[in-house]
C-alpha cells in the first residue's frame, strides 16, 4: 500500500483551501471602502454643490452630487471638467454637459476609475466646471415669415429656420419648424413669443403664451418648433386672409462665461 498518495492529496486540498483563501481575502481588501466625511454644501450667488455618498474602493471614487442654478439664466455644467487628484495624480471625469435652467436642480453620479489606486484617505475634486449662460444676451431679429408665403424657410443670424408643415383652419393656424443652430456659441429658442398679424393689422399672440418652452441648442444641433394661433370666427376666417408672424424675442445668442472654481477636500478622518 502506497501511503504517500494519501498524503500528497490531503496536502493538494489544503494548498488549494490556503489558495482561496488568500484569494478571497484579496476581494475582500480589494472592495474595502473608504467613506469620507459628509461635507458642508458649497454655494455661491451663482450655484450650490452637495455632495453625498462619497467613497472610495481600489478600482474607483464615487460620490453623489446635487448641483442648483441659483440664477435667472442657464448654467451648464461640464463633468469632463472636474478633477479628482491624489497624490499619484489627476484623473477626469467623463460625461455630456448639463444645461440647467433658471433655479433648477440636478442629480447625478460621478465616478472616476482606470487602475487600482483609488482606495486612498484623502483626497481632493476640483469643480472648474461651470458657466453661466445668459438667457437674454442678445435678441436675433427674424424676418417676419408670412402664411402663405414665397419661401419656407430663412437664416436669422446662427439659427436656419424651416417651415415643415401649415394648416389652416376657419379659427385656428398650426405651423410646424425645424430650427437649426448654426453658430458658433449657444442659441436660445423660447415658444409661445410669437404673434400673429392679419391684414388689417390685428395682431393675435400665439395659444403657447402661456406655456412657454425654452430650448438651449449647441452649434449643430436641430429643434422642432409648433406655433399655433386662435382667432375667432367673427373676427377672420384664418383660411382665407394673409398671415404674418412676428417672432419678437424667440431667438436669442449667447456666450458662456466660466464661473470661479471651487476645490473639495475630502479625508475619512
């Protein structure tokens, strides 16, 4: 009887065991967090930053962040313009920009990874990643578009304009656009501004007056636009008289301009 076989597997099972073991272990100290201190919230006149849930891990930093536009114009904020550093070195984020509108909130995720360096005690996020945007810097007059008319479509500074669509009715007119921006900086597009004018030169303000919808377009980027006009019967037949808009302030240009940054210290002590 060979007794040494009995032996040479009871050692395989044991280095095998110690083998996950120490394995097991790695994971573990691998998905070791460390949890920073909650900070105070940073404010400025123009935003306010909260953070919460900041961690860390050996293969990333991740944290929670609430960002409110406290003004009356746009703020967007740009994740690829915040740096995390440690003391190995400086890792970005990576995200499409965010445009908030005057006074609102937003939530979102931030998360830095590549590599298994992240699991430290302290470190520090820079935010040099805001710009105010101005809603009303710089008004773009529009030719006025009449309904029927020779052309269906026309440029106004950066914005291309294209009539899709037009009906007509006995009280009511819905006309469909497509806008694009073609500029160079940011256009801004504002439904329910327009006016109507008849012949005899009564003018009637669109029906989405009341629910006026803002649109921040890139350089590039394409907007559907529906203007709709009520006029009562006994005043005009909108089927049978000439129509002409007025686009007063529907389009408006404007230049971001970067905000101070604001750096973030974080340690778990």
């Amino acid at each position: 009887m060979n007794i040494l076989k009995p032996i040479i597997t009871l050692s395989s099972v044991m280095l095998l065991l110690l083998m996950e073991t120490q394995l097991y272990a790695q994971e573990m100290d691998a998905k070791h967090e460390y949890h920073y201190k909650q900070l105070d919230p940073v404010e400025t006149d123009k935003f306010r930053i909260e953070i919460s849930d900041a961690h860390s891990q050996t293969a990333f930093t991740l944290m929670k962040v609430k960002i409110t536009n406290k003004t009356s114009d746009f703020l967007i904020f740009k994740p690829t313009e915040v740096l995390f550093k440690y003391d190995h070195g400086d890792v970005k984020h990576e995200g499409k920009d965010i445009i908030l509108k005057p006074r609102e909130s937003h939530s979102r995720t931030i998360k830095v990874t590549g590599g298994v360096q992240f699991h430290v005690e302290n470190l520090s996020v820079i935010f040099d990643c805001f710009y105010l945007l101005p809603a009303d810097k710089e008004v773009i007059a529009a030719p006025d578009f009449q309904l029927p008319g020779p052309i269906n479509e026309f440029n106004a500074s950066g914005f291309h304009v294209t009539m899709k669509k037009l009906d007509k009715q006995t009280q009511e007119t819905v006309v469909n656009f497509i806008i694009k921006y073609q500029g160079n900086d940011y256009g801004i597009i504002t439904s329910g501004k327009t006016s109507v004018k008849l012949d005899d030169g009564r003018e009637f303000a669109s029906t989405a007056g009341k629910k006026m919808k803002t649109s921040v377009l890139l350089p590039g980027n394409k907007k559907k636009l529906m203007i709709s006009y009520t006029v009562p019967g006994r005043t005009a037949d909108m089927q049978l008289v000439n129509m002409t808009i007025l686009w007063r302030n529907t389009f408006v240009e404007s230049k971001a301009v970067k905000l101070d940054a604001q750096t973030l210290m974080f340690s778990v002590y």
